[in-house]
C-alpha cells in the first residue's frame, strides 16, 4: 500500500534526495541529546536519558490493525509482504480529532509544492477534521530559512526540525520557540491520539528538549545502514562471487574493471568503509566509552584510519568510476546503466531503482550486500538514532491549534493497513490514483499533489510496504535483520544531544579532509594533525562535557 515506505518513513527517502544534503546526513557530524538551554534559561543538561525521560514520555501501546509478515527484528523495520484488500482497510481515526480551527505549518519540500486548496490537501483535512495552510519551503535550502524563521517574532503554529539542523542558535531555539507538549501526550494522555501512542518509546525519547517533550517523531529503524548495492543480474552474467573481506573486494574490483568499456566495479565506497572497519558514526553517536572505560570519538579509534586507508586503495587501484572520483554526476544513474557495478545509497533506493528500471531494462537485479568484518569476519555495525526529525508547536499556539495540530500529526502517523495510510501516501482513488491488480498506482495529479508534505508530521512504527514490488519490502527487512544481528549501540544512542555552541563545528573540517585523503589530494599526516588539532581545539573539553553527561545520566547502551 505505501510502495515508498522506507525505514524511516518519508524522512529519509526525501532528506537524501539532494547530494548536498545526503552528504550532510550521512558523513557531516550532526551533533544531536538537548543537554543545554532549558525553559527560562535553566540548564537541563542530560534530561533526555534515564528516569528523568522516562517520566515525559507517552504511554507505548502498539498498533494491532494490522500485522506484519515480517515482524521486527534485531532493531529491523517490520516488513508487509501480502497484498491488502484495498476495498477493506481498517480505520485508525474513527472519529475526527481537529475541530477544522486554521492553523500553519512549515516544512521542508523537494520539487514543485502543491498549490494551496488543492484536491489532495482538501481531501486530508477533510478526513482529519484539520484546516492546514502549507507553508512548503525548498528542502534544500530550508535550514537558512528555519534559521531566519526561528530568529524573527513570527513563528508558523507547527514547524519540522531535523536533527542536522541543530547547530548554533537553532538548536536553542528549539527550546525558547516550541512548547512543552507533556501536558498533551505524556503517559496515558497519548491514548487520546492512538497513532501517536504506537510510536515507539525509543523515537518518543528522541524528542526531548531542554528538559520537555516537545518534538513529534518520525520513527526511524535502528539498522537503518547505508548499502552498499551491486548488480546481482551482471554478478550472475560474469560469475563473480560477492566479496567477503575488505581484501577480497579490492581483488575483485579489480578483475571487475574495464576502463576501456567504461565499466568500473564500485563508486566512491568510503560511506560503507565505516561498517567495514567498524568505525562509529559522525556526530553525537560516534562518542562511546570502550570495554576500557574510555570515552572516546570516532576519529580516535584506530578503525578510522584504517577505513579511510583502504578506501584510498580502492581509488588508487583506479576500480572507482572518474565521476565518482571527481564527485560530479549521479552514481545512482551509472549504477543503472553498467557503468559501475556497487554503489552506496539509503534503504529507499531499492525499491526506487527497481521500480524505476522494471520497464527499460526487465533484467536489472538490485541486491544488498551483506557487510563484512575487513578480515573477512563478522561486521561491527553501530545502530542508527530511532528518530532525528520532528514537528514542533509554537509555544505562542493556542490550546485549540495545539489539539488540531496534535489530530494532524495522529492522522499522518496512521499504520499501514488503515484508511489514513492510504489517505496519506496516495491520495483520493480516481482523483490522484487507479487501482490495477490490487495495486494502486498514482496518475499526474497524484504524482503532482500526494508528495512530502502530510507525511512530515510524524509516521508509524519503521515498516517496508511495497505492494507492487513486494519481495523487495521483503529483501529489505531481511537484509535489516542480518545487519541488525552485528549491531552495537553507542553510549549516546537515543540522546538527542545539542552540543555547547564553542564546540559545536569543530569537527566540521573532517568531512572535506575525508574526501581529499581517499582520493589522493592529502596526505595520512594531515588527517593525524587533524585530530591533534580537534582535541587541542576543543575535543578534550568535550569529551569531558560528554563523560559529565553521561555519568549523570547513565548511558544510551
């Protein structure tokens, strides 16, 4: 029914769609746990572990509308495999919630924005009882207009925050501008909002800031892992064997390429090296204390040099396609046409390649490859955060706009199997979407009008759902489950951290000193001063601000 369903909702599919943007998500250093800046300027460092949390967050009381084929495992999204009677879907919304009082929201969006009073925006209000005016801005550029935004006296009733937007005065303003929704949802006070109460605790906790339940989430899987995808219908044409070590890859990259047929094995694989060598994550979850007792960063594990040494080899056996080097073009496009056998995308690429190639080219076969340890052993992988994006309430928004807000959010956050769902992802059936073979499939106005805008607001429990292509909702949740079996937590998972503003970029400089070095352009010295530097500069300051932290508060693992 939601053949987009990623693992993390819509979230990631549209956060990653621009290069900019992915590069930010995935390699940046996001810092993220709202320790600083509580209600009238009252230090709340902490609050969002422990107890303390425990005590602000909705009553979990799990979905029963409709059950998984493939239920969650080792932190997997859960998986829908058969096909829904589109004609019988259950009803998680039975009466309406919102009172139709107008109210605002801005959000991120990526493409053409619907125009206002459109069918489809109609059409949800209807049934959610809501009177919403969109206020779409270019997800690309939407951090600079929510700094802007946030900084003036004029505040939309609800906003959406991702967790790389919290940097320097965003991140205080997160908790001066938006109010405390505890009074609302806390404890049994979600069962009012029975979609919302189905969100998992985890996602929930990702919420807090500075000290109040403010953010409404949108749940994400903890094996959420970039993948590094490869051509199994020309692995199987060339009888290559997919490769189990870091040295086994290197050999067969190699043997893989023709410079000459414009045929390279990878592109740039320096995204999955990380899960190879077993290096931690950027951002707030690359801090963890050690079998030692150690708390340490990311770039202080002797992994991490490891990993961006071998994706140097990898660049410089000349296996990596020159677009890729040169960081121009689409690689996702040179994978589809043969150009490159391996590249790194997100859960959502599977289905959308497939989807995409199902006509053109009826053998294309995309498949994930199974992590390996880089001695051939098991991987060492590190759990995702279970949320890092959030609606927001204005604090200046009215008891009545803050319920009608809250009856959007429990409508987009519908399950799948339900009428709301359905509402939500396709639209009206005739209007923005046909059925054909049990299957709906969206026309021009629903491709014009059903896209990330309702969705942004908060979404169900992480699930795949492909009805058109339904063993790659399969594969996908699979493939979860055997990487989720590796996966470790760091000591701040589930923190949603705002770092001191002194030390918030200082480890801003490693993302572009990555890319040089694996292509050759640096040397190893220059990443070792590097983090010489970042600890002289303030990384020991905030190792001890970090270890405070977590010895008050105990730790995310």
């Amino acid at each position: 029914m939601t053949p987009n369903a990623a693992s993390s909702g819509p979230s990631r599919r549209s956060f990653l769609a621009s290069t900019a943007v992915a590069t930010v998500a995935v390699a940046g250093g996001m810092p993220l746990l709202t320790a600083c800046g509580g209600p009238d300027g009252e230090s709340r460092e902490g609050t969002t572990s422990g107890k303390a949390a425990d005590k602000l967050l909705p009553t979990y009381v799990a979905s029963t509308l409709a059950k998984p084929d493939l239920p969650s495992k080792n932190g997997s999204s859960a998986g829908y495999i058969a096909k829904v009677d589109l004609a019988a879907l259950a009803t998680s919304v039975p009466a309406k919630l919102g009172t139709g009082a107008p109210f605002k929201i801005m959000s991120p969006l990526w493409g053409t924005p619907p125009k206002a009073g459109c069918a489809y925006y109609e059409a949800v209000d209807a049934a959610a009882g809501t009177k919403v005016t969109w206020q779409n801005q270019d997800g690309i550029t939407y951090g600079e207009k929510l700094g802007a935004v946030l900084a003036s006296s004029s505040v939309p009733d609800m906003v959406v925050v991702a967790n790389w937007h919290l940097v320097g005065k965003i991140a205080n303003a997160v908790t001066a501008k938006f109010m405390d929704l505890g009074p609302y949802l806390a404890g049994d006070k979600v069962k009012k909002y029975p979609n919302l109460a189905a969100i998992p605790s985890d996602a929930w906790r990702m919420g807090i800031f500075g000290g109040a339940l403010r953010g409404i989430p949108m749940s994400a899987a903890a094996a959420n892992f970039i993948v590094p995808y490869y051509r199994k219908d020309l692995f199987d044409q060339k009888g290559y064997s997919v490769p189990k070590s870091a040295d086994e890859f290197l050999g067969w990259a190699k043997d893989a390429t023709s410079a000459k047929a414009n045929v390279y094995a990878c592109g740039d694989m320096s995204w999955i090296s990380a899960g190879i060598f077993g290096v931690r994550p950027s951002g707030t979850l690359g801090w963890n204390i050690g079998d030692d007792g150690k708390l340490t960063y990311r770039i202080e594990q002797p992994e991490y040099l490891e990993a961006l040494e071998w994706s140097r080899k990898v660049f410089d056996a000349g296996v990596v396609h020159p677009d890729d080097k040169a960081r121009q073009g689409d690689a996702g496009q040179r994978f589809t046409s043969g150009q490159i056998l391996v590249f790194n995308g997100d859960m959502s690429a599977w289905y959308v390649k497939t989807a995409e190639q199902a006509q053109s080219n009826p053998d294309f076969q995309i498949e994930g490859m199974d992590y390996f340890g880089a001695d051939g052993g098991n991987p060492a992988l590190w759990s995702s955060q279970p949320a890092t994006i959030w609606s927001l309430i204005s604090k200046g928004a009215s008891k009545e706009t803050v319920e009608n807000a809250l009856a959007a959010a429990n409508f987009s956050a519908a399950p799948y199997g339900t009428k709301e769902r359905m509402l939500v992802d396709y639209g009206v059936e005739g209007t923005h979407y046909t059925v054909k073979d049990g299957v709906p499939v969206k026309n021009d106005q629903g491709n014009s009008e059903v896209i990330n805008a309702w969705s942004m607001l908060a979404t169900p429990a992480p699930y795949y759902a492909h009805p058109d292509f339904p063993d790659v909702a399969r594969k996908q949740v699979e493939w979860q489950q055997r990487m989720g079996a590796f996966m470790k937590k760091t000591s701040t998972y589930g923190m949603t951290v705002v770092e001191p503003t002194q030390y918030a970029n200082i480890a801003s400089q490693f993302e572009q000193l990555e890319i040089d070095y694996v292509r050759g352009n640096r040397k190893l010295s220059d990443v070792q001063a590097a983090i010489s530097t970042w600890r002289s500069s303030g990384g020991d300051k905030l190792r001890d601000w970090y270890k405070e932290l977590i010895d008050k508060n105990g730790s995310g693992n």
